[in-house]
C-alpha cells in the first residue's frame, strides 16, 4: 500500500465513520458536476489550461476518497 493510499483510507475512513447515511446519500451540487463535465470533455479534446489540469485532478481526488468513505459506510451499516 502507498502512502498516498494509505492516507486516503484513513481519510475515507474518518468520514464514514461521522454519519455513514449522509455519506452514502452524498452528491455533488449540479452546478459542480456540470463543471467536471465540461473539464471531462475540454480533457478529451485536448484544451485544457493547467489550472483547468489541476482543477480536475483535485476532483478525481475527492471522488475517490468520497467512493472509499462511501463504501466504508455501506460496510458500517451492514454490519
């Protein structure tokens, strides 16, 4: 496991663990998913700007901790 892994699962961990419903329920706004979308498809037609390159990167980063926290909440209730 890496590190950058390992800090994830703690992450993700600590948030499920604060209310696993509201963690599994959790969806990002509109307007924000709009924004991803849009960086999706300047990304797949090559023209994204490097703030734009690190605007998304930060998103992909919060969407796998937030998948993990959700996860690890599924797992808190079944239990």
């Amino acid at each position: 496991m890496t590190k950058e892994s390992f800090e994830y699962d703690e992450l993700s961990d600590f948030i499920a663990k604060m209310n696993p419903k509201k963690v599994i329920n959790f969806k990002p706004s509109t307007s924000n998913q709009q924004r991803v979308d849009a960086l999706f498809i300047k990304q797949k037609e090559e023209m994204l700007f490097l703030e734009e390159k690190s605007e998304l990167e930060q998103y992909l980063i919060i969407n796998r901790i937030i998948g993990l926290a959700k996860a690890r909440a599924i797992k808190m209730l079944e239990e």
